[in-house]
C-alpha cells in the first residue's frame, strides 16, 4: 500500500521565520511528488518534483527530492501572513495513473 | 475560464438518503477523481476516472458511486448517506499522467 507521511503536522511561526516542512514517501514505482497549498477552499498546485536533486523554485518558496532517501522539502523563507494555509504533498505512481496518494497535510499559521 | 465547478457548495441529509455531487470540468482533461477531506487526514481517493466510460476504486470508495459518460462531468453518488460521510468533497481534474490537479472548491456534506 502507497504511504505518504507529512511532518510536522502543525508548526506555527512569526513572520520573517524560515520554515521547513517534510514529505517522506513509500511507494512502488514512483513517478512524481507534488506539493499543493490549501487556504480557505481549493488545493492550489505549487509544484512538481520527479528527479532527485533538482531544486524548484518560485519566490520564497522552494523544493527539491531525494529519491535515495524517498523524501521531499518544502521551504518557506521571509514567512508572511498570507503563507498561513494547509500544505499538502502527493505522490503518484506509474502503475495506477490517475491516483494521486496524499500525506495528511501540515497546517503552517504564520503569526504577525 | 471556470475551471472544475462543484455543486451544491453545501448540503445536509438525514441518514439514509441519496444524493448526487455534481462536478463539471471546463479545460477537456481526461483524468478526473473525487476525494474527502477530514479534519486531520489529508485528502483521501473515493474514486477516479482516466477517460469517459472507464472508472476504478481509490482508498475509500465503499458507499459511493461514480459514472463517466463525457469527458467533462464526473457526479458522485451517496447511495445511502451515513454520518460516517460527512466531510468536504473535492473533485480534481488533470490532463494525464504527472501533471499537476485541477481542484473544484468543495461541498461541505453533512449527515444527519
């Protein structure tokens, strides 16, 4: 059975706080790990990681795999207000596309 | 552009009932899938579909059922509503394998 572990499940921290958030994985024939943001509704796509080593990037935010240790970070640098929300990781398989195995979340409220 | 469109947003039934979620998709994806979400437990799979006529089982499908006639509607139905369905629904769409989901914005259900 596919098993997604997010860590820690809750962290509150101030504003201008690095955070770092994890995603560790096990799954039979990995095809890609993807972290989303949830505020009030929908999960929002942040990005999409399938090669080890390679670090994404979109302003504050960054991400990179190790596919040795079966694991992802999700940074958070400058931490704002707006940065509160649910952050969800989810991994996909070769085998069963169209599943997507979700972690439980880590819910980050940035304080002012 | 509306993107994937759930209806109703909410909805309360008494146990035993039998309703349907609506979920419309605007972008021609082929993938389509319905989660819960509860407090504290990430997004868990109901059921998904990889193309029109073609569905399969996720991790909690017991108690609902899905049908796929077009490339843009996947409804959801509660066969027999129990309180142990009460949560949020999502719908998500994708085009296909690893590519990033499309989320509605939820129907809060309440059972009864």
């Amino acid at each position: 059975e596919d098993k997604v572990v997010q860590s820690p499940l809750s962290l509150v921290v101030h504003e201008g706080d690095t955070v770092t958030l994890n995603c560790s994985y096990e799954v039979t024939n990995f095809r890609s790990l993807l972290w989303y943001k949830q505020e009030k509704k929908a999960p929002t796509f942040l990005f999409m990681l399938t090669s080890s080593g390679i670090e994404k990037k979109s302003g504050r935010l960054s991400s990179i795999l190790d596919k040795k240790e079966l694991f992802s970070i999700l940074n958070i640098t400058a931490t704002q207000t707006g940065d509160s929300a649910i952050y969800l990781c989810a991994v996909e398989v070769v085998t069963n596309a169209g599943k997507s195995t979700f972690g439980d979340g880590t819910t980050l409220t940035v304080k002012p | 552009n509306a993107g994937v469109t759930q209806t109703p947003k909410f909805q309360v039934l008494k146990t035993g009932q039998s309703m349907t979620l609506q979920c419309a998709q605007d972008m021609n994806h082929e993938y389509m899938s319905w989660y819960r979400q509860d407090p504290g437990m990430g997004l868990r799979l109901i059921h998904y579909s990889v193309g029109a006529g073609i569905t399969d089982q996720g991790e909690v499908p017991n108690g609902y059922n899905v049908s796929r006639s077009t490339t843009e509607d996947f409804p959801l139905r509660l066969l027999s509503a129990a309180p142990s369905q009460t949560s949020v629904y999502f719908c998500a769409s994708s085009w296909g394998p690893g590519s990033p989901l499309h989320f509605g914005n939820g129907t809060r259900l309440t059972v009864t």
